[in-house]
C-alpha cells in the first residue's frame, strides 16, 4: 500500500464503473474522513507513466473535499484496459453498493468493446459479477443494434449527404422504382418567439453509429427530469411513427 497524491491520480480513462457520483455518499465520506475515520485503500493501476484510478472514485472525491492531499491506494502494475477490467466487479463486496443502472453500465461497456465483446456470457458475467442470464438479455439488445449500424453508411450524392440502407444492395427486389432513403434530419434549432429569448444550448458530440455509448453520454451530463423528459417526447415520436399518427 502507498500513500499517493490525489492530483497525481488519473481519473479520465473510462475506468469510472457507477452510472452516477453521489454527493451525498462524497460528503458523508469527507465528514467521516475529517473526524479521522479509515477507509479502504483506494485501487490503482500504474503503466509505467500514469496511474489509473480502478475503483474509489467517492473516496477521492471525499478526501478532495475533506482538504486531504494524499490518499492510500493499492498500486498494480496493468495499462488503462487493466483498469477498466477491475472496475467493471468494483463494489460487488465493499463500499457503496451497485445500482442496477451501475451493473448495466459494466456489462454493456465489456459488451461495446471489440475484444471483450468475444468473450463468452459466462465469462463476461464472471468479470462483472453478474447473471449470465443478464448478460445474455443485453447482448441480444447490443447485437440488434449493431447489426441495424451495419446496415447503414453515409453517402454524398450531388452536393446532398444522407444516410443509406445497404442491407439490400446486390440482392433481388420485387419493388420498382424505390426511392432512396431520405436525407439525415438536420439538428434540431429552436425558433425564436416574438418576446422569447432562446434556451441555453449545449454543444454535444454524441457517436451516432453507437447508440448506448450516446444514451450514457447524456445520463453522465444531464439530471433526472431532463432525462425524463427527452424519454417522454422520444417515447412520444416512436408512438407516432409507428401508428402512423403525425400529430
């Protein structure tokens, strides 16, 4: 064990296995730590140049605020993608406990990545100390939407950029004169009322041939009623186009 200072600590490699940080929990720690309370060291994995924070985000976040500037860790040898590996069973034991949304984030990670993602539902399961039979739900989910991305390229025709469905091209049709697909809808821009000033907006750079590493973009950076909300109106949209009903 060592004693390792906190700014020293890498904490911006994808290594960070909740949904969400409580404050709650952060300030419930740093009080404790202020009256002299110990903890755990925290897990951290060292490549030669950076150390990677594997699991104590609360308790380095807590001792920050506790106006603490070193903090005891548990110092491996491994790169970043060992980091990520340890923090995905993280708080299966010890510490504040997972959250189903903390568990879906672990598996959907090692399922979104091109080498885990090979690895059998056993052994993904084994990793993140979970059913394989939960394992087994999400990667049908991943698989569909991966095979729907596959689908479709982006395609520039005369000065026009539009997305296209090439699941078909080369194979037999019995429709004649198809239209191609549509042109990608254009970012949504508020229009300005008479007396209304526009809301505040929020550049975001958001994958679009990844969907879930989207969706957990927005829940990292938006609260519950904002996503509450952008899940009624989605909810809404998919309800009209699939009954046909444009209102």
């Amino acid at each position: 064990m060592e004693a390792l200072t906190i700014d020293m600590l890498r904490m911006d490699g994808g290594t960070q296995p909740r949904a969400r940080i409580s404050d709650k929990i952060v300030a419930q720690y740093a009080a404790a730590m202020a009256a002299g309370a110990e903890f755990p060291p925290v897990a951290v994995y060292f490549d030669g140049t950076d150390h990677w924070l594997a699991d104590g985000f609360h308790r380095v976040r807590a001792a920050r605020k506790a106006g603490m500037a070193r903090i005891a860790a548990d110092v491996r040898q491994g790169t970043l993608r060992d980091a990520v590996l340890f923090s995905v069973s993280a708080n299966t034991a010890h510490g504040v406990q997972r959250t189903a949304g903390d568990l879906r984030r672990a598996v959907l990670l090692l399922l979104a990545d091109e080498e885990w993602s090979q690895w059998s539902n056993a052994e993904i399961a084994r990793r993140c100390a979970c059913s394989e039979s939960y394992v087994r739900s999400l990667g049908k989910h991943v698989r569909r939407t991966s095979s729907h991305s596959a689908k479709m390229r982006t395609v520039t025709r005369k000065g026009k950029t539009y997305k296209q469905n090439v699941a078909r091209i080369g194979k037999a049709t019995t429709r004649t004169g198809a239209k191609a697909d549509p042109p990608a809808k254009t970012p949504f821009r508020p229009v300005l009322g008479l007396s209304e000033a526009p809301p505040p907006m929020v550049p975001l750079s958001l994958p679009r041939q990844n969907p879930l590493l989207a969706a957990n973009t927005l829940i990292e950076l938006f609260d519950t009623p904002w996503l509450t909300a952008l899940v009624e109106r989605i909810a809404g949209h998919l309800h009209a186009a699939n009954t046909g009903d444009s209102k």
